[in-house]
C-alpha cells in the first residue's frame, strides 16, 4: 500500500478514493512516503513503479480569533460568541 520512512506508526484508513494516515504520536520534520506499485486510484490505475514522494510536517500554532467589536451580551436562550479559528 504505502509506507512514510522514518517516522512513529501510522494509522491507515481508506475512504473511497483517498488514503487517509495518522501517527500514532506528535511528528515534524521531513520525511518521505512510498506508495507501492499496486495501489490503485478510483478509475483502477496503479502506477507502473513505487513512487516516493517528500513531506514535510510543520509544529503550526493554532488559536482563535474573535470576531466582531464590542461585548459579548447574551440574549434570553443562548449564548453565542463568534470566532474564526486561525494558524500561525
């Protein structure tokens, strides 16, 4: 199927058309994904030979940003605070 070199244990999941991989612990730095001969795409292609290819895992910081001005005044049923989450 495919194998990403280097790195902790991957969680592999397929859905339809994609191959979906987690690890089993934080990562970053480069690393590279083999995807062996064999493995075919949704119209039943597979490619002629094993194809490598280059990732690189970034440590990005998350937060969240709040929209609007002013302050945040519940009405009588809910509370509603809009935000939009960002990457830095």
């Amino acid at each position: 199927m495919a194998k990403i070199g280097g790195l902790p244990e991957f969680t592999w999941q397929i859905d339809a058309n994609r191959l979906i991989s987690w690890p089993a612990k934080h990562i970053s730095g480069q690393a590279a994904i083999s995807v062996f001969k064999g493995l075919k795409n949704s119209s039943g292609i597979e490619p002629k030979e094993t194809q490598v290819f280059k990732l690189q895992f970034r440590n990005q910081k998350t937060a969240v940003r709040i929209i609007g001005k002013g302050v945040i005044v519940p009405d009588e049923t809910r509370l509603s605070l809009p935000f939009e989450a960002v990457t830095f």
